[in-house]
C-alpha cells in the first residue's frame, strides 16, 4: 500500500504481460475511449497540434536554410568575395548634384597586385567589372548588367553554361565581341528563335551570343545592401578586357541635368583560398591590406563560408527555438491528457473497486489506464504525424516556399508524443492502482 | 479431495481470533473484537446483526478485500491473512464471488463480459470463457439478454447478472451484502430462490442480510454485537 509498492507494481506491470493480455487491454483501452469520443479527441488535440507544428516547422525552416545554403554554397566556400561600393559621403556629396565631378572609388587592381603579392594561399582571383545598361535585340530590350569578367569565372562561381560555352582566354586577349546571356534574358529578348551565334546590341556596340548560362540563384544576402540589389539584374557576361576597352574606368550617368561620373576599376572580385581551413583568415588579411590603402570604406567583404557558418547558427537557433516550443507544447498535451486520466480515474472508481475484487491486480489497474493513455497519445502523435507531413506540402504547393521532411522528424515526434502518454499516464494510472479495493466499492 | 469416513472434513473458512480495528487520528474503532468460527464446504450461512456491529467488515475479510489487524484466516487450507496484495487479489479471483448490494456492474460493458471479468484476470482463452459467461447467464435465466447493458436491465436482472458473475470462476465460496437490500420483495424472493438453488447445488454460500425473512432460509446464523459473535445458530 505504500509508494514503493506501487513503483515496483509498475515494473512488475509489463513483466509477464503477455502478448494476448496486451491485446486485451489495449481492446479495452480503445473501447472506453471510444465511449467517450469527444473527450478523446480533445483531449488528444494537445498532443496532435504539438506534434504536427513540430513536423512542418521542422520542414519549412529546413526548406528554408537548405536553400540558403545551396545559394551561398554556390558562391563557393573557399571563395571570398570583394565589391565596389559607394562611400556613403560620396553618396550625399553626389545627391547635390555638383556638375563635372568624378567620383572615384572602389577595389583597383593595384589592390589585386598587392594582395597577390602580400598573403599567400591565394589562388586565383576573379576580377569583374559590371556596367548597366540597356542591350538590345532589335527592337526588344532589357535593362541589364554587363559583367565584364574572366574566362574561369563559371568553374570559380558554381555557375554553369546551359547552352553554347564560355569565352576562352583566346577571347578575352583579343578582346572580342563575344557575351555570354544570363538565363533571364534569353527568352526576353529571343522569344521564338536560339540566340546563339545572334548579336545584340549594347549602346553603339554589337555583340556575338556564344552562350547561355544556367539560372543563377540570386543570393539574399541581407548587409550588401545596394549591391544586393544591382546584383539582382539579369547579367551578361562579356570579357574583362573588352568591357575595359569599351567603357574604360570612368562611367558616366545622367542625372536630371548634370553628368555624374564614377570611375570605378573593378566592381567585384572573387578570390580563391587554397585551403578551406585558411579562408577566414585570408579574410582578415585581405581586410587588413584594403583598409590601409583605402582612406574611405568603399569597399565589401562577402565570405560565403562566413555566410554558411551564420546560417547554420541561424538554423541552430531556429532549430532550439523550436525544439522549446515543441516540448512545451507536447508537454501542455500531456498535463492535458494526464489531467482527463485523473478525472476518469476518479469518475471509474467504482469499476476500478469492482475489477480488484474480481481479481485484477495493482499492474492490472496500471495496465489498463496506462494503455489508455499510450493509445490517446499514440493516436494524437500519428495524427500529428500525418497532418504535419501533409501542410509542408501544402504550404510548398501555395506559398512555393521549399520544404524538406527529414526522415527523423516524424519518428522523432511520434515517439516522444508516445512517451509523453507514459508519462503523464504514470501517475493517474498509479493513482487507480493505490484505491483501496473496500473504499473503491464504496464510491457514489 | 478424498477424506477418510471417520474425519470431518476440513473446513474451508477458518476464522481464529480475527481483529479488525480502524483507526481515525485519535481515534480507534474495533470493528471485530476477535471473531472464530469454521465454515465447511456445503454450509449456507446468513452473518445478521444491528447496523454498526461489523457484518461488512467481516464479509470485506472473508473476501479478502481487506486484511485482519490480528488473528489468522484460512480459506481452504491457506493462510491468507497476511498475503500481499498480488497474492489476494489472486486468491479473489480464484476462489471467491461476490455479489453486492448495488449489484456493481460495469455500465460500458454488456451483460455476458460483465459475467466473464472474473476469468479474464485469470487469462483463460477467450472462446472459453465467453462459453463458459453463457451458461452461467443461462443458469440465472438471462440467456436472452446477453448483449444488453446493465441499465437496460431490472434491479432483480441485474442482481442475476452478479450472481451469474460470482458463479463464473467456480468459487469456493460466494459471498453477499445484502443481495436484495435494493430489490422489491418479489425480485427479492427470486434472487433468494437461486440462492436456495445454488446451495442445493453444493455451493457455500455467506449471505449479510438485515432482512429476517431472508436470514431465515440460511440454515445456519451468525449473529454479531459491538463486533463480537453473539449467537451461532443452526437449524
Ligand atoms: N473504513 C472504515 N474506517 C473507520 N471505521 C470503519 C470503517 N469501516 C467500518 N468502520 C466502522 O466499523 C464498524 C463496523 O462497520 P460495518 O460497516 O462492518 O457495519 P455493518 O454491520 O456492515 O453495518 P450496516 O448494517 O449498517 O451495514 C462501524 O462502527 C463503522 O463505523
Ligand atoms: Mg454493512
């Protein structure tokens, strides 16, 4: 009658259960919740909406970060990556629209030379110059960056030849007129037929299509700031050396009456680092070099790895934050179901009183109240389970987001969502155990 | 068991010196100041007294529902006094039925799985004890009602059921609070007459009962007072 005896009544409870007295009891189980469907079913909502919250979190915010890190996986990560950008006083300074003045900023390749020549483990470095403008294919046009850049630049940035090919070193010494179109532009400005071997025409200047590239996968990097933007215009891609020749480094732009120039050398670099343990502090050497030869930051540094690492941390954030909500809300479940067990240990006292005097024993009684439990937990965990692999899908099919369902997701809900019904089961059906039989047949 | 001609045979209750005290806070109440007596096999036995003098305490105790404070208590043999919990509980389901004042039927359950709880804590295959749930329904003359629930059923019915309940295991001994303390007087005789039926049969039967009427068909009385045996009376 004591404590102790309940707890080892409860081992003793699975010991010597045999396979048709648990059929039997889980038959009883189901048959008195069944009794009480309405009760069941809200009584496991608890444990259904933890469970399925969990799953399609889970699968939408792994959608989430797997595409952001495909997209900065696709910078590569041993690449880092140099911009151009406008000084912020600069900008004011051009906002006033001061007439005939040439703003200079931005990495030059002297830059390059000394950080060749300064940090080793540097490989190869891929410079770019991008100028907007409008390039034409007759009458049909596109406001497009012109990526002035380097024959390695697909292999460095992960980013393919769909049709056609690359321009080659050949190409680019003998500063052709040769592009390569981003995959965007292609069926804007050629709709019916293939572009390759076409021209189109940028300001004054005809170029030959040589090549389609694949879709790029735009990155939604937040601190680049107006750079993420410019990045986001359809590009094509023409040799670093003709885009040299044609626009050479200073750029002009109207702007309502006065000409504003840049001059810009290189809008973007890419570096490689030989080895991936290295990158970082290649970065902070690069950093070190630019900000003692530039009085201005007009510059940024992008490390993809640097990203990765962020958005893995974002995710391992994401990934605890969720994991709280879920506990506390599989735990809130299980008060519930536990809190409906005690009522109906209390309602049943009568047959709990009737059943021991007809020779069910302690386990008996646990067994029974426990099964009931497991099954309204089970039952509430697998339909959790099936909701929760049903909304990613819908939630991919109407908002487009990606969704991934991992396959230890579900598993892993369901099972904790079982234990739960052990647990919060425990100490009603204890508490059904401990009645004195005498006391139990006594109850109104 | 084969017994030599010359013994009697052994009885198969034997209550020595049973005590039974309550304690309340301060308070302790004797229910049984030392109660001894045998039962043999056959006997059919009304336990009768004013209220308050231990008749349920004592029926609690031959039922193994409880323990005595002090004295011994054998059933068949078995001193069953001081077993735990696991072992009284089997002790119930093997040897004894009950039959209760408010019938104690399970609601959600249909009147032949109300018969068959018994067996079911002692894991016998299901067709047989559903076999064996019918004939006993049949015995009590409720074959046509298996599939009902308790309350579709009258208070003598649902009595039957009990009884039928308590036979299912094949008892040494059925015991009954008051049997037809909440029966109308017709209802009331014929629960009495199955009793009357099943001790012809040979069953032991101890029946609690305030109603004279009903305490006389036993054949022996056992009156009590302030939780001793006043008279022990056969007829
Ligand atoms: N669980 C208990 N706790 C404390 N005292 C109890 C308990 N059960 C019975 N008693 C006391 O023991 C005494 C005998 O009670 P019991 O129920 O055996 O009487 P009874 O003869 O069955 O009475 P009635 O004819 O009214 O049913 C009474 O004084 C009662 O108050
Ligand atoms: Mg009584």
């Amino acid at each position: 009658m004591s404590e102790g005896n309940s707890i080892q009544s409860l081992g003793d409870a699975f010991r010597g259960l045999s396979f048709v007295r648990l059929k039997r009891a889980v038959r009883l189980g189901v048959r008195s919740l069944w009794l009480h469907r309405l009760r069941s079913l809200l009584t496991m909502l608890g444990i259904v909406f933890g469970v399925c919250s969990v799953i399609a979190m889970l699968a939408i915010g792994e959608g989430a970060s797997f595409e952001a890190q495909e997209q900065i996986k696709n910078l590569g990560s041993q690449n880092i990556i140099l911009r151009s950008v406008k000084p912020p006083e600069e900008q004011k300074a051009s906002d006033k629209g001061s007439q005939s003045y040439v703003l200079q900023y931005g990495i030059t390749y002297t830059d390059i030379k000394r950080i060749r020549a300064t940090i080793p483990g540097v490989t190869v470095v891929l410079p770019a110059r991008n100028i907007r403008d409008y390039v034409w294919n007759i009458s049909r046009r596109m406001d497009c960056e012109l990526f002035g850049t380097v024959p390695w630049y697909p292999e460095m940035r992960n980013h393919r030849v769909a049709e056609g090919r690359f321009f080659t070193d050949n190409d680019m010494d003998q500063r052709k007129s040769v592009c390569v179109l981003g995959a965007e532009i292609a069926p804007v400005l050629f709709p019916i037929e293939s572009p390759l071997g076409k021209h189109v025409r940028v300001g004054g200047n005809y170029y030959q299509v040589i090549g389609i590239m694949e879709p790029r996968t735009v990155v939604a990097a937040k601190d680049p700031g107006a750079e993420a933007n410019k990045s986001a215009l359809p590009r094509m891609y023409i040799p670093l050396e003709t885009a040299r020749l044609r626009y050479g480094e200073v750029l002009m732009r109207r702007r309502q009456g006065s000409f504003e120039a840049e001059r810009v050398q290189l809008h973007e670099v890419t570096i490689k680092v030989a080895a991936l343990e290295n990158v970082i502090g290649v970065a902070e050497a690069i950093k070190e070099v630019l900000e003692r030869n530039h009085k201005k930051k007009d510059y940024m540094i992008d490390i993809p790895l640097e990203m990765l690492r962020q958005a893995e941390r974002t995710k391992q954030i994401f990934n605890i934050v969720l994991g709280s909500i879920a506990a506390i809300s599989l735990l809130v479940g299980g008060i519930g179901i536990m809190n409906i067990m005690l009522a109906s240990v209390t309602e049943r006292t009568r047959e709990i009183g009737i059943r021991r005097a007809l020779g069910a024993r302690r386990r008996d009684i646990i067994v029974q109240f426990l099964v009931e439990t497991v099954i309204l937990s089970g039952a509430g965990g697998a339909l959790g389970v099936l909701l929760g692999v049903i909304i990613p899908f819908v939630v991919s099919y109407a908002a487009g987001m990606k969704t991934i369902i991992t396959f230890w997701s579900p598993v892993l809900a369901f099972g904790i969502s079982a234990l739960v019904g052990v647990v919060f089961g425990i100490y009603p059906a204890i508490r059904a155990a401990q009645m004195d039989p005498v006391e139990a047949l006594r109850h109104e | 068991m084969r017994h030599s001609p010359q013994t009697m045979p052994a009885p198969i209750v034997q209550f020595e010196n049973v005590r039974k005290t309550y304690r309340m806070g301060l308070v302790t109440v004797e229910a049984l100041r030392g109660v001894t007596f045998e039962i043999q096999a056959g006997d059919y036995i009304s336990i009768m007294g004013p209220s308050g003098c231990g008749k349920s305490t004592l029926l609690n105790l031959l039922g193994c529902l409880d323990r005595p404070t002090s004295g011994h208590y054998r059933l068949g043999g078995e001193d069953v006094s001081q077993m735990n919990d696991d072992a009284l509980s089997a002790v119930r389901g093997a040897r004894l039925g009950f039959v209760f004042q408010s019938y104690n039927l399970i609601q959600q359950l249909t009147v032949v799985e109300n018969i068959e709880i018994p067996l079911y804590y002692q894991d016998r295959p299901e067709q047989q004890s559903r076999a064996l749930a019918r004939r006993m329904a049949a015995r009590v003359g409720l074959e046509a009602r298996l599939e009902h629930k308790p309350f579709e059923l009258s208070g003598g019915q649902q009595q039957r059921v009990a009884i039928a309940r308590a036979l299912v295991n094949e008892p040494l001994v059925i015991l009954a609070d008051e049997p037809t303390g909440n029966l109308d007087s017709t209802s009331g005789t014929e629960v009495m007459r199955l009793f009357d039926e099943l001790h012809e049969q040979g069953k032991t039967l101890i029946l609690v009962t305030h109603d004279p009427g009903v305490g006389q068909r036993a054949h022996r009385t056992i009156r009590l007072r302030d939780g001793e045996i006043e008279s022990d009376v056969r007829r």
